[in-house]
C-alpha cells in the first residue's frame, strides 16, 4: 500500500490548463499510475469508447459500457481498472481555464454532470454519438493550432457546449431533476464551504453563519434536497475522507485523527464507531481483505 493517497496537479508547460488525451494510450503507458488509486485537482470528462472496464470512484464501482461519458469533480479519489481492457478520451481541466467570469463559476459550481447531488453522473451518448465526435474533434483540432489570443477562449466555448449539450442528454436518462430555487442554492453554498473547511469546522453554526442564514434555514434546505440534516453531511464528508485514508494509506489511526481535526485518537474512534459499527483498525483490515 502507498503512503498516502497520490495527488495530481495539472501537467505543467501546457499553453493552458485544458487537456485532450488517449485513455487507452495513457493506460499502456502508465497503467501503475492509473490502476492506483489517486486524485487530481481538476475535472475529468472521460469517454470510454470501447470496452466494459468498472472504474472505481470512493468505495463505488461503476459498471461502464460503451460509449459512455463519465464526469468527474476536482479531487474524486479515482482508480481505472487494471483487469479490463478499454479505449478512449478524456478531457481534463481545471477551474482556473473554463472560470474567467462568475456567470462561468456558478455554471460549473451549479452544472448537474459534476454536481450530481445523488450518484456520479455517466451518459450513454447513444444516437447523438456523431455530434460528441464533432465536438471532440472540433477542440482537438483548435489544439493543433498555433496558439493566438483566440485560442483559449475558442477551446473554452467548445468545451462549455460539449457540457451543455451532456446536459441535455443526461436529462434525457432517468436523472432526478433538483428544482432551482433558494434551497438550492443554500445547499450548493454549504457543500463548497464544507468542502473546504471540513477538517477543521464540524459545527453545523459555523456554516449557516457564513451563509449567512440560521441553523434552522439551512436544515430546511438540506432536507428538502437531499433528506439529510447538516450535521448528517457534515458527518458523512468526514467519514469519506477517514475511510479514504484508512484505505488507501497506510496512516497510524492517530496521524488520522489528528489531520481530520480531532483533538483525541479516542475521540475519532469512538466517532467512526458511531458512524460505521466498525472501529477505523477493522474498517481497514477489512478493506484489505475485500
């Protein structure tokens, strides 16, 4: 087992932080690297083309078949799978290429393909395969291209079709649509600041304060959109990165507790206990045994 869970930035040198590369080229020639697990900081759209390969995202595994797009947020904790054979693209980027105005931000924070709040999102492209290709082809082709002072933001908008027209798509297959309103956008809000702040910020009225809301607001609106309380999320994220740690590292249960923020390994135990009628030592040789 690897020491901690690899972290990737985005390759530098690029004439900007958007990538197009051949999955199936990628995988022959570092297949130690994709088949462990790992996470980037950037967005991953990857269209596996060929093959039927179960790609593992946290602790789900996702059964893919052909010709489907798979989306994944900044910093998912990922592995390819090592024993299937598959081919493809994946488009990679980061906050900082598609972002240059706010009306950009909120699409990319608010877009239902990286923001599913259910499950990750995965489209069968299917009839519109041709259009996908074009498009495809379309940011490729811009990418061969002697860079000017048009090239970034022509890439930009191809890619932000790519997204729109994968909306329109994934809405089209049993997506469980959210209503935009108020509620909404308070959950989306709380989610970014518990992304960030999670570690070190437990307590459901640190969030409402900085959303500027009370506690008993917020609970309405985390209920109503995902059926769960704040301090049920807030709980659920701090798991998830316990659980991703245990597995995937080989980190003393104390080095764990004190990263997560608590003040006691005693603390984080009985913590993890509660929340998963294992203590963390059982949760990883478990792991290790599945």
């Amino acid at each position: 087992m690897a020491t901690d869970i690899k972290k990737y930035d985005f390759k530098a040198g690029l004439p900007q932080e958007f990538e197009i590369v051949d999955i199936g080229e990628l995988y022959h020639n570092i297949k130690d690297t994709l088949t462990t697990t790992h996470r980037t900081g950037f967005y991953h759209i990857i269209w596996f083309q060929q093959g039927t390969p179960t790609h593992l995202v946290d602790f789900y595994p996702i059964k893919i078949k052909p010709n489907t797009l798979l989306f994944l947020n900044k910093d998912t904790v990922q592995r390819f799978d090592k024993n299937s054979k598959f081919d493809g693209n994946a488009i990679l980027f980061t906050d900082s290429f598609f972002c240059k105005t706010e009306v950009d931000t909120k699409f990319l924070r608010n877009n239902i393909l990286f923001n599913d709040l259910f499950s990750v999102s995965q489209i069968e492209i299917g009839k519109q395969n041709n259009l996908f290709t074009q498009l495809l082809q379309q940011m490729t082709d811009e990418l061969q291209n002697v860079r000017d002072n048009s090239q970034a933001d022509i890439l930009k908008n191809l890619l932000h079709n790519f997204l729109l027209h994968s909306e329109r798509e994934k809405r089209k297959q049993n997506f469980i649509e959210v209503k935009k309103d108020t509620d909404l956008d308070y959950v989306m809000l709380f989610k970014d600041l518990l992304e960030m702040n999670y570690k070190n910020q437990k307590q459901v009225n640190y969030y409402a304060k900085e959303i500027i809301i009370t506690e008993k607001r917020l609970n309405q609106a985390t209920s109503k959109v995902l059926g769960k309380s704040p301090k049920e999320i807030i709980d659920d994220r701090i798991i998830l990165e316990a659980k991703r740690i245990l597995a995937h590292t080989t980190e003393s249960v104390k080095e764990i507790c004190y990263s997560l923020g608590f003040e006691e390994p005693t603390n984080f135990i009985k913590y993890f206990r509660k929340h998963t009628q294992k203590t963390p030592i059982e949760f990883r040789e478990q792991f290790r045994l599945d």
